[in-house]
C-alpha cells in the first residue's frame, strides 16, 4: 500500500488525478478477480480509494464473444459504459485508472504518459509505478513550469542593463581573547 500511495501523489501532482477514480475495468481483468472470487470494488477501494467503475464497450462485445456470462453480468451490474470504442481512446478523460491483465495491453499503456494500471499479481491487487514515458512527460512539464515567463525576463534584462556594482562588505578577523581553560592556574599537589 506505500507504494500505492506514492505512485497516486505522482498521478496527483503531475496528472490531476483526483477522486473519485475512475477505474476501467479490462475482461480478462474481471474474469481473473471472479475466478479468484474477490470483490472488485471493495479492493480497489482498499487500494486507491473512492472509485467508479466503467467499462468500454469493447470489453462488453469482447466477453460476449467470449461467452463469460457471469463477468458480463458483473459488467452490466456494476460498470457505467463509456463513451470510446477501444481502451486506450478512453484515457483521453481525466482521472481515469486501468484495470487489466492483459500484458500487451499495459505495455501499450506504459507507452502513454499519464496512464495508471492496475493488476492481480496472483491473488494481490498491486497499482503498477509509473511508467517512464509518465515520468518524463511530468519531468517535462515540470521544467517548461519553471522558466521565466515574459515579465520575468524583461526584469531580468533591465537589471542586467543596469550595471550597478556589488558591493561585498568582509569584516575583518580580529583576535579573540585567549581560552580561559588555557590560562587557569596550576594546582598545587
């Protein structure tokens, strides 16, 4: 759960993630969490917080075809449909956490900057690190954040026009008086 935490300050600082998060839940996602026979929700609120689940329709189609009825009526029970044909088109909105087992997929996704994944490590529910491309992407940023913008520099500029002299005032090292252990006088034995 630290590194949870950790992974969802950087989303928050560099992405705007901010709760309620939105999960989009993968089939095979949801397939794998009820064949463990673990509640969804309840673990991602024990992992992120305050979540909303949603699906896209190409996961609906996708365990239709599949024929995975008790995941698609978990699906239909639970998820609100967004509006995007593919997964990667529906992180496009802000604030929005996948949930996938599908490593293909989630390579696709660490390619895009600002995308958080979620995934079973067994039967642990693990918040992946950011992915490079986010952590350049928000390092990026970060600079362009950073530079002067146009008052500044003009400012600058006039200051450096200036010309004035520094002045630096050293105050010169004078004797101290002597350690007084040093001039205690001896004891007599």
């Amino acid at each position: 759960s630290k590194h949870a935490r950790k992974a969802l300050a950087f989303y928050k600082l560099a992405y705007g993630l901010r709760p309620p998060y939105t999960v989009v839940l993968d089939g095979n996602f949801v397939h794998h969490a009820l064949k463990v026979k673990t509640s969804i929700k309840a673990r991602l609120k024990r992992l992120v917080g305050d979540v909303k689940l949603a699906v896209v329709q190409a996961t609906i189609d996708e365990l239709e075809t599949l024929g995975l009825t008790e995941s698609l009526d978990f699906v239909r029970a639970n998820c609100e449909v967004l509006a995007g044909a593919e997964l990667p088109a529906a992180l496009l909105r802000v604030g929005v956490i996948v949930a996938t087992q599908d490593r293909s997929l989630k390579s696709q996704l660490h390619a895009m900057p600002g995308a958080a994944t979620v995934s079973f490590a067994g039967t642990v529910l693990v918040l992946d690190p950011p992915s490079r491309a986010s952590v350049r992407f928000a390092a990026k940023q970060e600079r362009i954040k950073s530079r002067p913008d146009d008052k500044e520099r003009a400012l600058a500029t006039r200051l450096r026009g200036k010309k004035t002299p520094v002045v630096v005032v050293r105050s010169k090292k004078r004797p101290s008086a002597p350690n007084p252990l040093s001039c205690k006088k001896k004891k007599v034995r």
